[in-house]
C-alpha cells in the first residue's frame, strides 16, 4: 500500500500547461486547507501524480490545481478561459461545482437530520451517487472526484486519525465500485484496502497480522517459484516477464467471507502474473504450466474468450508445486496488463486524444471511446441502484438539482421548476406559483441545469394552470408531473359533473316525494357500485331519471277491466260456454283476465275467487296465484278455455322479456319481426344499465302457441341474450 511521503507532495515532471496550471493556482491557495485539514496545494499535487501514474492528459492534471483556485477569484471561467482556453475552463468549473454542491450537501445532512447514523449514511452515498452520475456528461469530471477520494484517504491513513462520517464506506460503496467498473485496479485495490482500513480496523489488523506471520518465508518462497517460472518459459521460446501480484487484505476478506474460509483455505495469498507477447503465447504458458504442475480446475477462469462486463482480459489458474503450496498465476498480454491497471482512465482524454489514445488504451473514434465509458458507468449504476439494463443512455437525458436542504433531485433533461415541485410533492406542484434558482428569481419555464438549487415558491391553497399544459409554453417536461397536472383538472371536473347529476337525482326525488330514500341503495338497484358513481352518468347525460322514476313507481296490484265479458255460471252438473271461458260449477259469474301473468289459449288456467270483483283467471302457473293459494286456498276454482269457436277472433294481451346488448336499431330489428309475424304491440318499456338493455314489449295474440316461433326469431337477433314470455 502506498503511504504519505514528502515525495507524494513533490511537484510532478509536467509539461509548460502542467507547470503554469499550478503557477497559477499556487498563489491562490497558498496556506488554504481543505474541510478534511488537508494542505490544499499538497492534495492538488498528489492528484496530478495519481493521474499521470494512470495516463491520464496534462489538461487533467492541470485541472488537479485550477479548481482549487476558481473559490478564490472573482471571475474564475473568465480568467481561466483567458489563460487556458474554453476545453480546461469548462472541465474545471464542472469538477468545482460537483466539489461545491457534494460540500453542501454533506453539512446540510449531518446538520440537523432526523436520519439514524446509519441510514444518514444510506442517503449520503445515493446522494454522491447520483451527483457523480449527473456530472459524467465530462467523464474527466468523475476521475478528477475518484482521483481526489483516493489522496483523502491516504492522507488519513498517513495521519492516523479516524475519517470523517460516511468516507469510509460512501469510498467503498460508491467510488471504489466506480474504479473497478472503469477498470482501474490500481486506484480499487488501494480505495477498498484504505476505506476497509477505517471501517473494521480489528479485522483489518488481524488478517494483516496473519499476512506479516509468514511473509518471509511466503515472499522468498514467491521469488523463487518467480524466477524458476520465467527462466523456463523463456527456455521454451516463450518471451515472458513473470512478477509477484500484492494479495489485497479487503479481497481476501470478501473472500474469507463469500465464501466460507478460513484464511488457510485462501489459496491466492501467493501470487505470480505472467505478461507474454500475444493471445496465441498465453495459452502457450498455460499449457505448458498445466503439464509441469498440479492444477486445481475449479479455480481455472478465462476470461480472455470470455471478459469481464468492464473489458478485464487475463488466464487465471491455481497450481500447487511439489510441496504443496497452492499458488494463484495470471497470465496476460501486455495491453491487457495496462487496460488492467488503468482500465479506462485515458478515454477521459477523448477531448484531446481522438483516435490515438493514451497509456495504451486506443479507441477506434472518439465516439466509440465515450461509449465504452458510457457503458461501463451506466452498468455501475445498475451495480449499485439494482435496476435492470436500460436500452438507452440514461445518462444523456437526466439532471441532478438540490432541493434548499441539499437534497438531490433527479429529472428529465429540460426540466422546469415546476416539473421539479411535482417530483417532491404532488401538493407542491399544484401550489407552485414562482421558483429561485442559485438564490435568484427565474421564470417558471427556465429550463434547469445539472447541479443547481432550486426553491419552490408556493401559495397555501390553490391548483395548477391549463397553461402547463400547453406544450408551446414549455411549462413540464416529465410525464410525472404531466400525469399530476391532467388528474387535477380530470377531478376537477367529474366533481362538477357529479354536483350537476347529484342536483338533478335530488330534485326529481323531491319531486317524488322520495327524498327520504338511501342514495346509495337507490344507485345499487339501478346497477351501479355507489351514488356517485349514479351521479356521475347523469351528469353527463348518459342516464335518462326516466329509468329512475320507473323504479320509484312499482307496478300496480293487479286490477280488472270493467269493459270484461260477463260469463254465465253453468250448472252443477255440466259445462257450458257462451264466451271463450267456462268457470266449472258455476252458473253464471264476472270474470277477469289477470293482468299479472296475462293469459291467452291454450295456457292452463285457474280462478281466484275475488271479493266483490268477481273471478280472477290466471295462468297455472302465475307466481302471484301461488301465493294467494297459501294464504287462501279455499278461495281456488278451476276455469279452462271454452269448447265452442265463440272465441274465435278475440286476442289477447302477453308481455314478452327481451334481454340484449345494448345497440343501435335494436328496437327496430325487434319490432320489425313482430310486424313480419303481424302481431300488433301495444306498448313498450326500456332500461339500458352499463351496456345491457332491458325491454319489456306487449303485444297482442290470438293463442300462445305462436308464441313460441316469435320469441325463437327475436332471439336469433344480433346481440339478443335471450327472449321469454313474462
């Protein structure tokens, strides 16, 4: 592990940018410390050292300096465009704004938060995430903040004094996950065995102690098999470089822990990489150290013919030799050692690089080099959010804003302050009536940039503006709050459509005198789950109170017409008719076709027996006669059609049930066969109820066996359910 020393703080070997870079700032932050205590010139130069070891460009390294020194001038991109141009002008205020708002940020949430200790410490790494994330758009941005991560916690290792709360593992969490999907394994190793450090120092301080035990004896045992190796690939025209590999305590301890070991069980403590010439070459040396030593397979991996998802390429293997010592080799070609070391660290160089790269690391343009970035970063996010791959750069279409306490807020690209009110509360968004941006007053249509603060101005009561809904105005952006915005004004209107149903349903009950009724009981007779729900069809029109006045005005008890022919009482002891009915046992007796059940020949036929209005005939089986016969059965007689053809000619009134989906010309279709059959209707009565249409149509017959042919037709019609005699 490296370790603060007063070469760490020696100016690095630049170019004429590097040295006038911190020429500039040196007089700015001379005596200047950092909030971590740091000398602030100290820690810019152990930055451009880190970025040189790296590849970075010497635009990077000058950065290192000149964001430092933006705090201290009065018109930093001015003077600095003056002094080095608008590419390191843009790349410095963009890392000193991320450096600012992660500063606000991290006081404002230790300062008076209702958070735990440890969910505090949730909310600052998903608030550096996501701030990193929002600032990548420069992708040299996030390596300046990696960079700068790494020298604070060396200079707290140097020091020896506890870090700061949340360093630690928002450094493990979040950059050293970073450093690793971007493939720079000498900035992870280093970030993840530091930030270990201060998070378990006893565990940490045990396993080091296991290490230092033997290691001695491990490393001379290490130097031998090193050099015994590449002296007999050599030997066997393999052209090979063959070097110890530092075993990182925070990775056995993952390991120890992933998968259940103890630290004898850690057969990679001893480790060798092997870097040859090409491809063809590194299985050359795998064949070769397979045959002359004891492999153990399940420790093989390749990941040559299969890398890993941030582009690692390299043989693995574990051997034992004769004494049994289990040593880890990997064998690499020399592009594949450097892409391991500093992975893709050049192509923040892409501005300046084009097509020639750095440290090695080539891209075929400059666009696939910013990709390939773009990939690695939104798989990180993936790594640490738990979300699935997206089919499109997230990245290119999202900002990251502070709320006034430092929270981060992450938005559509254009997003406005009122689209950023909705985000947090949709009660803030519809009360929105002005915003500050930065502590200034800005229209409430001013597209938001990445990294400012924005406060909401709101009234206590009120709802949003049909103008943002217009998208010439440029009010909303998200589809969040555009969703926000039409449910008001859709709820807005059914309460007035349902306050104009509710009167109408009112009155009429009032006119009724049916104004004592349960609503809700009402509504649910008519078919509907509640009285709003009544309501609401009537005030759209879509419900005729016809319907509902015929609920409320049940049919009358069964009444007989004055104009019915009078039957002449038979004899005791025979029938006879001199009309259409004969009532058996009686001479002569008024009788009345019930209005009920409706009967018509042949029906089988029975009499009730009236007070003082003379036989009622019903139909054998009418429900109402059963239940008079209950309570009183001496008052049946029997009653059947006549013998004689006196009836001939007369017809009778029948009430038929039609059930139907509801469609346009149904009532045509229906009346049009009862007219082919030449039946007359004499009356008709029609309920539709969510789509279903109820009728009821009466109409006249001379006998009910045709009946049956009529209700067969009306039920083969297009949407019919079903028709039957009532």
């Amino acid at each position: 592990m490296k370790s603060l020393s007063t070469a760490t703080y020696s100016t690095p070997e630049s170019t004429e940018m590097l040295l006038k870079a911190r020429a500039f700032a040196e007089p700015l932050v001379l005596g200047e410390v950092l909030d971590t205590g740091e000398n602030m010139l100290s820690h810019a130069d152990a930055m451009a050292v880190i970025l040189k070891g790296i590849g970075c460009s010497e635009t990077v390294q000058a950065a290192s300096y000149l964001v430092y020194a933006c705090d201290h001038l009065n018109k930093p991109q001015e003077l600095i465009t003056k002094a080095f141009g608008d590419n390191l002008s843009a790349l410095v205020m963009e890392t000193n704004k991320l450096i600012r708002i992660q500063r606000q940020s991290r006081l404002l949430q230790l300062s008076g938060s209702t958070h735990t200790q440890s969910t505090l410490g949730v909310v600052q790494t998903e608030s550096v995430r996501k701030m990193l994330l929002g600032f990548s758009r420069d992708l040299r941005v996030v390596l300046l903040r990696l960079v700068s991560r790494l020298q604070t916690l060396r200079f707290f290792a140097a020091i020896k004094l506890p870090l700061p709360d949340g360093l630690a593992a928002e450094s493990l969490q979040v950059f050293a996950k970073l450093a690793n999907r971007l493939g720079i394994w000498e900035i992870k190793w280093e970030m993840e065995d530091l930030a270990f450090r201060f998070l378990e120092p006893d565990t940490y301080r045990q396993v080091a102690c296991l290490l230092h035990e033997k290691r001695t004896e491990r490393e001379a045992h290490v130097e031998h098999l090193r050099s015994q190796l590449e002296q007999d690939l050599n030997a066997h025209g393999l052209h090979t470089q063959v070097s110890g590999r530092p075993k990182h305590i925070y990775s056995i301890v993952k390991k120890m822990r992933g998968k259940s070991l103890g630290f004898e069980q850690v057969y990679d403590l001893q480790a060798l990489r092997i870097v040859v010439a090409s491809v063809p070459e590194c299985y050359g040396a795998l064949s070769w150290i397979h045959s002359h030593f004891t492999s153990l397979p399940q420790e093989f991996d390749d990941y040559i013919a299969r890398p890993k998802v941030n582009g690692y390429q390299s043989l693995h293997t574990v051997v034992t030799d004769a004494t049994g010592h289990p040593t880890e080799i990997q064998i690499r070609t020399q592009a594949m050692h450097d892409h391991a070391e500093n992975g893709m660290a050049a192509h923040w160089a892409y501005k300046e690089a084009g097509t020639k790269g750095y440290a090695g690391v080539s891209a075929a343009s400059e666009y696939d080099a910013k990709i390939a970035v773009l990939r690695q970063l939104l798989a990180w996010e993936r790594d640490l959010s738990g979300t699935q791959p997206q089919t499109q750069s997230l990245l290119d279409d999202r900002i990251y804003v502070l709320t006034p306490d430092a929270s981060v807020v992450e938005l559509p690209r254009g997003a406005t302050a009122v689209d950023f009110a909705y985000s947090l509360h949709t009660s803030l968004g519809h009360r929105c009536r002005g915003s500050r941006v930065d502590g200034v007053m800005v229209p409430m249509n001013t597209a938001l940039q990445n990294g400012q603060t924005v406060e909401i101005i709101a009234v206590k009561e009120g709802g949003p503006s049909r103008d943002w809904l217009n998208p010439d105005l440029g009010y909303l952006i998200s589809h969040r709050a555009k969703t926000k915005v039409r449910a008001w004004f859709n709820a807005l209107a059914l309460s007035e459509t349902v306050a104009r149903g509710r009167e109408a349903v009112g009155k009429l009950l009032q006119r009724e005198g049916k104004t004592s009724i349960n609503q809700d009981d009402l509504a649910a007779q008519l078919g509907f789950d509640h009285a709003n729900a009544l309501f609401e069809e009537v005030g759209k029109d879509e419900f005729s109170l016809r319907k509902i006045e015929l609920l409320l005005r049940p049919p009358q008890e069964p009444q007989f017409d004055a104009n019915a022919p009078i039957l002449h009482r038979p004899s005791a002891k025979k029938t006879f008719a001199k009309s259409s009915l004969l009532v058996e046992g009686v001479d002569s007796v008024m009788t009345q076709l019930a209005k009920c059940c409706k009967p018509a020949p042949p029906d089988a036929l029975c009499g009730f027996v009236t007070r003082g209005k003379g036989v009622s005939v019903h139909r054998a089986d009418c429900t109402n006669v059963r239940e008079m016969v209950t309570r009183h059965e001496d008052r049946l007689i029997d009653v059947e059609w006549g013998l004689t053809q006196t009836g001939e000619g007369l017809v009778y009134p029948v009430d038929i049930a039609v059930q139907a989906q509801d469609r346009q010309g149904l009532l045509r279709d229906i009346s049009e066969v009862f007219t082919k059959e030449k039946m007359n209707v004499t009356g008709v009565q029609t309920q539709s109820i969510k789509g279903t249409a109820w009728m009821t149509f009466t109409v006249e017959i001379s006998d009910s066996e045709r009946l049956h042919k009529v209700l067969g037709m009306v039920a083969a019609l297009s949407g019919v359910y079903g028709a039957r005699r009532r």
